[in-house]
C-alpha cells in the first residue's frame, strides 16, 4: 500500500505581523514549519502505516529551504519525501498547485490514498485537497475527524456534513483532508532527526516530468487567479460603556440585567 | 475589624478600595498552597479587610497608619505561592497591589524591562512577543504570577538553568518599608550592572517573602531571544539514571535552558487534565531538556551529545519537539502537574542538592520510601539541583508517618549539603526546618535584620524568619 | 475566450433534507447586485430530491431555477454532485458561479473549479463587479489577518462565500421566473459511500441567542466549564476564538469568526477575546456585545457595548451569582 501526504511549508504564523497602517504583512521575525495541519495528515498515514505495510511518501511544492519540512516529515516516520521545485513552479494558485501535485502523484505512481490537512494556515483556502482529487480522478472525502475502519482496500471515516457527522467509507485509490480533531500528531525522534538532517532530499524540478506534466499549467502560467492587492484590516469600531476595577459591582448589576432583558424579549 | 480603621483606609485608598465582604475577604486570604497542600495548610482567619491602593505613595501611608496602630500587614500578589506565605493568621490589612500593574518601558538599549508590582508573568510575555530580539528567560510556573511576587519569593522553576533565578535577573527595585518610607535600590533608573555603594539591601529585599517590604516597582534584565529552540523528551526505566544524566550533561560544557525531570503517572495525569497528550509513550519517568541556541546547527549538535550520553545511561527512544506549538504544548502540561495531582498528595517538600549529589539523593529517598512502605514520587529542576519529593495521601488522609517522613526528605538533604527549601520559600510550611540548615548565630542575626527594617512586627508576620532567642 | 462567451450569474441553491439553505438566498442577494451592474440574467442550480419548493428560489431572484431532481441527491456526495454540476454548467456557460462555503459547499466547489479547469476564490467577504466587468473577489487569508482583492483570468469566475456573510434577498412573492425541471445527466458512482448519518450537530452556534465565548485570557481548558455554566444560566451556548480551537480546547464546531461561524445573537459574551480582526468578523451582527478582559486596551473593548475590564475567572462567577439572584426575585 502507498499513501502520499501532502505538506507545505508555511511561515510560523503566531511570529508573523500585520501592520494595519502600512498594510503589510511582515515574515521577517517568522520562522517557518510544516503546516499544522499537516502534521494531522502525517499521523493518520503512520497509525494506517501501523496497521499495514504501507509506504509512506511526504510530498510537498515550495522553494529549495522548504526541503525542512519534507526531513520534518521523514523524522516523524514516513519513509521518504519529494519536494517539487523550480522556478516555473512558483506563484502558483491552488489550481496550478493542485495541478501539478496531481502531476507527481501520477508519476509516482500505484497510489491507494493520498492525504491532506484541510487548509493551510496561510492560504486559508481548504481547497488544494478536493482540486488535486479532481485533476486525479480520485473521489475524496473532506474535512475526516475521525478514522473508523482501516483496511487494505477501504477506510470507514467521520466527517462532518450538512448538519451532521456522516460515517463515509471511501475505496482506493482515493484522497481524504483531515481536521485538528483527528489524532494528536506524534514528535519526531531525535535519532531520525540526526540522520535526517544529512540526507538529501528528493527534488523534481519541470525537467524530471515527462508526458506527466504541461509546463503551460504550472506556476503562474497555469493559475487562474490574480491577488490585485491585500490590505490588513483594522478593528470595527462601536460605542462602547466601561467599567473597570473599582466599579465591577455596578458592572455586574447591569450586565446581569441586559442579559435578563433578552430572557424576557425571548419569551 | 474596628469601624475607625475602615474609615481611615478608605481616607487613604477611596471608599472603593477597601472591602470588608467576608467571602472576599477569605478568598483575598488564601493561597494556592490551600489547593495544593489543603490537609497542611493553615486556615486563615476571618475578620481581615482588603485595601486596594493606587500607588506607591498610599501604600506608604496605610503602612504608616498600620505601624502607628500596630496593625498587621500581608502584602498580596496573585496568591500562586506554595509554602503558605500570605494568609493572615490574625485578622490584618490585606494589602492587594492588583492596581500596579503597568509594563512602564521596554528598554532597548539596556536590555531592560520596568514594570510595576503586579503585572503578571502573561502579561509580560504577551508584551515581549511584540519584541523581535528580546525576551525573559524564566518561567517559574504559574503565568498569572505577579512580577513582585516572583521577586519576593526569588521565584525559579522551570527555565531557571541557564540565566538563573530571580535574583539574577532583578537590576533594580523600588518598594515601601514596614515604617512607611519609599526606597528605592539599583539607582535613579535601577538599570545598573554595577553598582557597589554600600549594601545589597536589593539582593536582601529578593526572596525576603514580604516580610521586609512592600515592592511596588521592579526592573529586570531581558535576554537576546535565541534564534533556535527544541525541547526534548527522554524517557527512562529507572529514576537514577534520569539523574545520573545531568550532571554529565553539564559537564560537556551544555547549559539548557531547562532539564526537568517528571515521572509517569503524574505527567500523564497532567497531560489530561487539559485534554492533551504526553507524547513519549515508553519508560517510567522523563527528562524534558529545553534547549536554546543562535544556530539550528549548534541546537542539533548538542542534542547529538546528549542523545550519546543518554544512550550510555540506557534511556529509551529520545523525541524532539521543534515547533513552537508542540514545544508550548509541552510546557503547559509540565505547568499543570501540581494542579493535577493536588488531590493525590499531602505535600511536596521543596529541597536542593548539588547536582553532582542527586543520584545520591535518589537512593535514599528510594531508601526513605521502603521504610515507610509507600511510594515517593518525585518531580524536579533536575538541571538546578531543585526536587519537590511527593508524600502522597494514604485513603485520603494525611499517613501518620507525614511529620517523620518529611524531616527525613529534608535531613537527607542538608546532609548532603542540600536545602530545605529551593524556589518555593519558608512562608509558615517550613520555619520548623530552618534548624536543620541553619546555625544560632545566622538565625539571629537574620531576626535582627527583620527588627531593623520592621520594630513592630507588623509586615507578614510568622512567615520566612522567627524570632531566636540567645 | 472571449467574455460575451460567458454570460450570466449561476447561483449553487443548496439544499438539505429538501429544505433549501438559507446561504442561497444570502447568495441570491448579492448575485442580483452584480446582476444589475452586467446585465445579466441570474441562474439558480438545485440538485435534490423530488418535492423542493424551487419557486422560493424565484421569489428570492432567481430568473431561471434548473432543478436536477433525484433521490440521490438526498445524499451529500460531492462527486455525484460535481458531475452534474459541470454538466449543467457547461450547456449555460455563465461568467460568474456562486457557492456557498458551507463544508460541504467548500469541499464540492473546488473539485468543480478543477473539473472546469477554472480559478476558485475561497470564503469571500466582498464581492463587486469592476469598470471592465471583471468579478472583483475580496478575501481574508494568512489565518485571516489580510484580506486579499482576487480576480480570475479565466471563465467562469467562481467564489465561495461564508453563511451569514450577506443579508439575505427578501423574499418577494410576486417575482417571476422560469423552472426547468431536469434528470441528472450522470450517476452515482460508488467510490465513496455515505453510510450513515451518525448524530446532527449538537450545538448550533449560528443560531443561538445567547454565547458565551471564551479567547486566549481563559489559559486552560477547564475554563469553559465556567463559561458553560454562564451559557447555561441565560439558555445559550459557548463558542470560542480561533486560538482556542487551534490548542485544541474545544472543537471546530464552536469556533466563532471568519473561518468558524459567524453569530448573530441576542447577547454574546466575550471571555478574554482580545478582539482580533478576524473574530470581530464573526461577531459584527450580535445585538449587544459584552468583552470582559483584564487588558483594558484590548481590541474587543473597541467593538463592545460593554466592557468589563477583569478577570474573567472573578467577573463570571458574580455574574453568575447576580444572575440566579435575580431570577429568585423574579420568581
């Protein structure tokens, strides 16, 4: 059994600032780390992994420095990693990104089931998983909070729906996006940690795909969207009444009596 | 308390900073040492009232009015000590300095934060994350600590290894004294690194647990913020190899920031107590070393020698948290061992050994432990020397043997040129065991320091020092 | 490609148990604002089962409702959903498409962007229409801390947009329109297969009256026990900060804000919330705000009818206790 999980680097959000007036986002104090959610996709493959012979590959798009998250990924036990880079890879959409996951994936080949975190923390968008399904042909099931069943031709899953949790059980080959609330992701050892940092790192730039790949879908040739500008927006203002220390006991007595007042306009 | 105090309290604070409500008032008078430590714990006293001042300057004048009328005085921070430091035993002025809590400068070019008295350890985190270069070192435990309190308890905890204590990092200091007068040490600005004019009354007031003065305002040294941090987990089948582990650490020439040792059960009860996980599955007790460095590199090469040395001593797989989430994750669990096992136990001794002597240590409490047929679990600053021993509760019930026992955690130690108290303090807890560590003569000449700062007795009363006689 | 190719707006009208959900008609409000700056006619998709009042989507401004009907589509199964989707799509050709980023609307548009080989832009706040027509698509990432202007370089332009994010169209009655009642041109296929639907979701923050929410200032779990018996008291539920959900304290589903749900209650209580951006976003509809948060310069203080500045774990209790008084009284 193969299971891909795909990762991506993204900067260590709670370093990263945003300046309201200037309208800028500032990486410069960030760090970088495989993103979180990831790292939920990880640990779902090595408990699949614990329960068959499977192999577990981490494949990841980003700059050559983003080989990091593919060693991180080794050092928490999957077998190997690719990391796509190239110039022309770059400024890529979720589409072109989807596109070309999908690419390598066909390359690698006799893929049973392909991992996801739901979003990423800086694009936001949750939509790479169920895109790269598509451009596979691969059905999937979004948003797993908990693996049920684990067996060599299928996967019974949780996944919330509509208004409710639904139990889905999805055949390989197939992809699944997982939630935070899957599984706590276990640490890495530090021994494969050592040995990982001395390897290479698997990279396939657009030369290594043959009929896989057409160079015109990748990067920003192959993205069907444009960021025209960002801004950071700045906090709603409203009218507001405080208290502060000395006067909590009047605080609570009218607080206390708003909060009754929608009892009685409820009723 | 008498109606005219309240009235000449209000005069100095304002009307809505005294409050005589009872619950409050017993609430203002307990500690966390009553959670933790509940079955040996004394109780406080009702009848106390709580003032609330505004400033150095009202601070002065209650204190003054409280000399004059030989009224007792408890100075109350965030109330997160743990050797029963402030509960009034007598009904007393409980003076809460909740009110001083700004951040006064960040200072750059020193490397120097100002606050006052009760801004709280959060806070002051929360403040240095805006901070792209600096950042404190120590995190004794509880983040709602209060800066004060930290200093006048000479907090340590967790990350104490590498930069120290409390004491190492207060640079200056402005308090009230028993008899009213604003002093202030460490200079105009308190941001000297020398400073040689007459005694270190600082260094005096730091750890004097309240019993000297008020603090009302502290200056404290920040660090360059290390550029790569990791913490790790190593997991052990026997507790004496965990220990024998540190000192062999330090002697390669590498300072963590922490290395702190915890034990199965308890850390697994912590981990749940907030709906975590502790991610080593093996072995039966840990040591989780944080460490701090400017380079990856220099991080993974000395986790390379400590991965070595670990093996030698046989302890199990070694796993390394890099992001800062799993590393903060970490943390908290360590942070929220005594809460969660408060239930369980009966009290934790807070004693510290040279390093070079804690396996030592190990087997005779394991000694200690078989004498009295029961369990002594331990959790530690192992890198500092630091161990909190546990006397766990038997059916629920302080064992009869809990008094013996404890003088025996502590006589070991001092034998072994140990403390009988680390980071926690004397508070009322441990007066009984000074004896053991300490001389007549240091005694009394520390009681003549307390009856010189205060004639009256009237600041924190039974708490830290006791009266000697010749 | 040239533009007159594509015209029209196409509005995904989900449905579920044959109920229409209400995001379509939020969607159905905003597509007829871009309608009237293109000039263009409004489509709505409904894919369910046999029995839906597709009408209501007319009464919403819809001028032609394409309904798929099926019993299969009684099941959330997005790829039976793609298929006909793309389909129907193909055959209308409009230079807009509408989804709701429901979860299920999040999971299934993307696969019909990549089916289409056109760009999808996630969970917009503001969409408007610029001097050349093009679809000007504004959103929030970086953990929503930016929002980003997008546009699309290919047709059809397609966006999610979040529950509760724009007002609903009023419901007219009197509006006309046309029903075209279809098969679905594909069929299931069994890749994946819903098994079961385990439980509805218990609680159901979007529609509460009253929460109580708590932010980072609650610094551990047990918090929300506090928090919960506040909720209880005055006959609502929690919810919490991103943050909160992210160390894990409580699950996604009472997450409050951009990416969690957006409220629009009676009463809503902030516990230690700083007030960022992204949570006032979710917050902005409440009636009254209450923050309570020992930071007196705190951001929620900014947006908040009332402010409290405390400690949640001294303030909640004695709120509660005032609370429970005041009831005795009143009974």
């Amino acid at each position: 059994m193969k299971i891909i999980v795909l990762i991506k680097q993204v900067p260590e959000m709670e370093r990263v600032k945003f300046d309201t007036t200037r309208g800028v986002i500032n990486r410069k104090s960030a760090g970088v780390e495989i993103n979180p959610f990831d790292l939920n996709a990880l640990e779902a493959a090595l408990q699949i992994k614990e329960e068959f012979a499977a192999e577990v590959i981490a494949l990841s798009m980003g700059p050559t420095r983003a080989e990091g998250v593919i060693k991180e990924a080794i050092a928490r036990g999957a077998d190997d990693g690719i990391l796509l880079t190239d110039r022309k890879f770059s400024g890529a959409d979720t589409r072109a990104t989807a596109y070309l996951l999908a690419s390598a994936i066909d390359k690698i080949g006799n893929v049973d089931l392909v991992i996801a975190g739901e979003m990423t923390v800086d694009g936001d968008t949750a939509q790479v998983g169920p895109q790269t399904a598509e451009y596979l042909g691969l059905a999937h099931i979004a948003y797993v909070t908990k693996l049920e069943e684990i067996t060599e031709d299928y996967l019974t899953v949780v996944a919330p729906t509509w208004d409710g949790n639904y139990s889905k059980k999805i055949n390989y080959p197939g992809l699944i996006t997982v939630t935070k609330d899957l599984n706590t992701p276990r640490l890495p050892l530090l021994k494969r940690k050592l040995e990982v940092r001395e390897a290479e790192v698997e990279k396939w730039g657009i030369a290594d795909f043959e009929t896989e790949l057409d160079p015109q879908d990748v990067g920003l040739k192959g993205s069907c969207t444009r960021v025209r500008k960002i801004e950071v927006p700045s906090p709603v203002e409203r009218e507001g009444k405080m208290w502060t220390g000395d006067q909590l006991r009047e605080a609570i007595t009218e607080v206390a009596q708003i909060c009754q007042e929608k009892d009685r306009m409820g009723e | 308390m008498k109606e005219e105090i309240i009235k000449k309290l209000e005069e100095i604070v304002g009307p809505n900073w005294v409050d005589t409500d009872s619950e409050r008032v017993i609430s203002y008078s307990r500690e966390q040492t009553n959670n933790a430590y509940d079955l040996v714990t004394p109780q406080p006293v009702e009848g106390s009232v709580i003032v609330k001042p505004a400033g150095a300057q009202e601070i002065a004048e209650v204190l003054k009015y409280a000399n004059q009328e030989l009224i007792k005085v408890i100075p109350k921070g965030a109330g997160t000590g743990l050797s029963a430091n402030a509960i009034p035993t007598e009904p007393s002025i409980i003076l809460s300095v909740e009110r001083l809590n700004s951040i006064l400068e960040v200072d750059e070019e020193n490397l120097m934060v100002s606050c006052e008295t009760a801004v709280t350890l959060g806070d002051l985190i929360e403040e240095l994350k805006k901070n792209d270069k600096l950042y404190f070192p120590l995190h004794p435990g509880d983040e709602g600590a209060q800066i004060g309190g930290m200093v006048a308890m000479n907090a340590g905890g967790v990350r104490a290894v590498k930069h120290g204590i409390m004491r190492d990092q207060v640079k200056g200091l402005e308090a009230v004294l028993p008899t009213g007068e604003i002093v202030s040490f460490g200079g105009k600005f308190g941001k000297l690194l020398k400073n040689n004019a007459g005694y270190d009354l600082m260094q005096l007031l730091i750890g004097s647990e309240g019993t000297l003065g008020v603090i009302t305002k502290v200056v404290l040294k920040l660090y360059p913020e290390p550029k790569a941090t990791g913490t790790l987990i190593i997991p052990y089948q026997k507790r004496r190899n965990a220990f024998q582990t540190v000192p062999k650490i330090l002697q390669e020439g590498i300072i963590p920031m922490a290395i702190e040792y915890m034990e199965k059960e308890e850390i697994e009860d912590a981990a749940q107590g907030i709906g975590k996980e502790w991610p080593s599955k093996e072995g039966d007790s840990y040591l989780m070393v944080i460490l701090a460095e400017d380079k990856e590199d220099t991080l993974y090469d000395k986790a390379k020698v400590i991965g070595e040395i670990c093996e030698e001593v046989g302890a199990g797989e070694i796993l390394i948290a890099e992001t800062n989430a799993e590393q903060q994750n970490i943390l908290e669990i360590r942070s929220h061992v005594l809460p969660a096992i408060a239930d369980k136990i009966v009290d934790s001794p807070d004693v510290t050994v040279p390093r070079s002597k804690l396996a030592e240590y190990l087997d005779q409490l394991d000694q200690l432990a078989e004498k009295y047929n029961t369990k002594i679990p331990v959790i530690a600053h192992a890198g500092d020397g630091n161990l909190h021993p546990i006397i766990l509760k038997e059916e629920g019930e302080v064992p009869s043997y809990y008094d013996q026992l404890k003088e025996e955690i502590y006589q070991i130690a001092v034998e072994l040129g140990g403390t009988v108290t680390g980071e926690h303090g004397v508070g009322m807890l441990r007066l009984k065991f000074l004896p053991l560590q300490l001389s007549q003569a240091e005694q009394q000449i520390m009681w003549k320091i307390k009856e010189a700062f205060d004639p009256n007795e009237i600041l924190n009363p039974g708490k830290a020092v006791v009266k000697v006689l010749n | 490609m040239t533009e007159k190719e594509y015209n029209g707006i196409f509005v995904f009208a989900e449905q579920r148990g044959g109920e229409i959900h209400h995001v379509s008609y939020e969607l159905l409000n905003k597509a007829e604002e871009l309608a009237a700056e293109l000039n263009c006619p409004i489509f709505a998709a409904l894919l369910g089962p046999t029995g839906i009042k597709a009408e209501e989507l007319i009464y919403r401004g819809a001028n032609k409702v394409y309904y798929l009907e099926d019993q299969a589509f009684g099941q959330p199964d997005e790829l039976f959903y793609k298929e006909n989707l793309v389909d129907l799509i193909d055959e209308l050709k409009p230079e807009i498409i509408l989804v709701g980023a429901t979860n299920f609307g999040r999971s299934l548009a993307p696969r019909v962007a990549a089916a289409l080989d056109t760009g999808l832009t996630a969970d917009c706040t503001e969409l408007r229409v610029d001097q050349a027509g093009k679809l000007l698509q504004i959103r929030p990432a970086f953990s929503e801390n930016i929002l980003a202007q997008i546009e699309t370089v290919t047709y059809p332009q397609m966006a999610t947009v979040r529950y509760k994010e724009f007002v609903e169209r009023k419901r007219d009655g009197t509006l006309e329109g046309e029903i075209i009642k279809k098969r679905p041109t594909k069929v299931q296929d069994q890749s994946v297969e819903i098994l079961e639907l385990l439980e509805q979701q218990e609680i159901n923050i979007a529609e509460a009256e009253v929460v109580v929410a708590g932010g980072k200032g609650i610094k551990k779990a047990a918090g929300f026990e506090l928090l919960q018996r506040l909720a209880t008291e005055l006959g609502g539920v929690i919810g919490a900060s991103r943050d909160i959900i992210d160390v894990g304290y409580l699950s996604k589903e009472y997450q409050i804000g951009y990416s969690g749900y957006r409220i629009a209650p009676k009463i809503y209580i902030a516990c230690g919330i700083s007030g960022a951006p992204q949570h006032v976003a979710g917050i902005k509809e409440a009636d009254k705000i209450i923050a309570i948060n020992t930071d007196p310069s705190a951001p929620i203080f900014e947006v908040a009818d009332y402010g409290i500045v405390g400690d949640l774990y001294q303030v909640i209790p004695r709120l509660i206790e005032e609370v429970e008084e005041d009831e005795r009284r009143d009974n």
